[in-house]
C-alpha cells in the first residue's frame, strides 16, 4: 500500500472566504496526500473546512494560496477549459446537494457525464451499480419524483458510472437508511478493491468511516489528527479524544 502513487494532494492549501471583519479561513496551509486505491474518510465538526477541502481538490473551487494535484496534474496551471476536461475525465463527485439536472431523468443524470465525454460505461458495471442502488424501478423518474435518498443514490451512480480515476463524496449517505447506506459505502469501497480507483468521502458517521482505510481529522480549517484501518469505535473515541477542553478552548 505504502508504495501507491499519488491520486490527489493538496500542499500548504489555504482558502480564505469574504474580505476583512468578514473574513473567513475555511482551510489553513493544509496539506494531505491521497494514494491510488485508497479510500479516505475526512470527518470534523460542521464547519471545519471538509467541503472546502474537497471542492478545492476537485478543482471545482479556486484556491488562496498553495497547490493542488490530481495525479501529476497541477490544478492551478490548467485553462477553464483543460480544468472542465479534468473534472469529466478523471473526477467523480457526489455533493453535499445533489446537483442533478431536473430536467433529464435519473438514468440521463447517470450517463451525463459519459455522454458529454462521448464515452460509453461499462454495461456490466453500470447494471451493477443501478441494481446494488435500488435504482432499477426509478431510471424514468425526474429528481423531483424521487426521494431524498433516491436522488442521492442516484448522484452516487453518476459519479461512479464511468469509473473516473478519483472519486470524491461530500456526505455521500447523509441521507440514506443504514441498508441503503451500506450499499454506496461497499460500492465504493468496491471501487477502490476492484478497480483500484481512489475515494475520499466527508462522514458524520463513524460506521460510514469504518469503510475508509484512513480517516483525516479536519478542525477550524487545519488537519488535526489521523486513523488507519479505523473501526467505528475507534473513530469515535478519537473524535471524544478531539473534542476535548483544550482542543475545544482552540476552536472558539
Ligand atoms: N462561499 C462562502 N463564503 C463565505 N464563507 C464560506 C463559504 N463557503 C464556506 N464558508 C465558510 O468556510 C468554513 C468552512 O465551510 P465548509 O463548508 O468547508 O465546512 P464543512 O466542514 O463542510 O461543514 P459541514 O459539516 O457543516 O458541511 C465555514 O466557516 C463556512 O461558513
Ligand atoms: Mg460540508
């Protein structure tokens, strides 16, 4: 595992929000590395930075100061335009909102990205997903006939149609039951184990973490801390450990 190239990394990444007294820095020199087939949880209190963080590795927010890789790739170098190609070819994101398009069907959001790259999935691969989801019977539906929870299953088999070598998960079960749950986090986890492909997800939920091979610790916009192989009750006696007096005296 130790000798797994780099998937993304960000080096001294700072992103500050607003102008003086509004003045926000949601992310403070952080630096993080992310190997290939690797599954990474990033887990803080709300506001920590955890979005931010993965918008700015995704390319899909612009940073202050410092770099950001996707594998050899400098974000900051690229054109509008060469970022756009990245982010289709070699990203999967799921977001915090689901962004899906509400006009094409559950099925069309899937394939979009696929579509627009001219590329076809993997038929085998595409049906698994959709059957693992529960998505079979809902492919015809418009996000707005579905429910919270088939609409972010369905943002999940977007970004996992076309097997991008990254894929990043902001709260990617935040509203699902514990089954349906379970289901996204062994896909993904299938991902990174079959396929080699790299995931780095945002939890709240040290189960959810217990799928991770790693967890990053994220407070007041810096990494504090960090976990390998976790398990559920070992996430969360280091988040009590975290939310202790003192760490709590640094954050207020
Ligand atoms: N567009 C923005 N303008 C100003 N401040 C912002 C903006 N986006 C985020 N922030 C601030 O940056 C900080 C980090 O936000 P971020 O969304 O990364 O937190 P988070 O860890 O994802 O929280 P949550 O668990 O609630 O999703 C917060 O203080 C937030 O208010
Ligand atoms: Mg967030």
């Amino acid at each position: 595992m130790s000798t797994h190239a780099t998937a993304a990394r960000a080096v001294g990444l700072s992103k500050t929000y607003g102008t003086d007294d509004t003045r926000v820095h949601a992310l403070a020199a952080v630096s993080v590395r992310f190997a290939r087939g690797e599954f990474t949880a990033i887990m803080g209190p709300s506001g920590s930075g955890k979005s931010t963080l993965m918008h700015c590795l995704a390319g899909l927010d612009s940073v202050s100061s410092g770099s950001v890789l996707i594998g050899d790739t400098e974000l900051t170098t690229l054109s509008d335009k060469q970022m756009t190609q990245l982010r289709r070819d070699r990203i999967g994101f799921v977001f915090q909102a689901f962004n899906l398009v509400p006009t094409l069907t559950a099925l069309e959001n899937i394939t979009l990205p696929l579509d627009i790259a001219g590329r076809k999935p993997d038929a085998a691969w595409l049906d698994s997903v959709l059957t693992r989801l529960g998505l079979k019977d809902r492919l015809d539906h418009r996000p707005g006939e579905l429910s919270g929870g088939q609409q972010q299953r369905v943002a999940c088999a977007r970004a996992l149609a076309g097997q991008p070598e990254i894929i990043f998960g902001d709260e990617p079960t935040g509203n699902l039951d514990s089954h349906s749950s379970g289901e996204v986090l062994s896909i993904l986890r299938a991902a990174v184990d079959e396929f080699n492909q790299t995931v780095v997800i945002v939890t709240h939920d040290p189960r959810a973490a217990a799928y991770a091979d790693r967890v990053v610790f994220l407070a007041d916009g810096k990494i504090v801390d960090e976990l390998r192989e976790p398990t559920a009750d070992s996430v969360l006696d280091r988040m009590k450990q975290l939310d202790t007096p003192a760490t709590a005296a640094v954050t207020v």
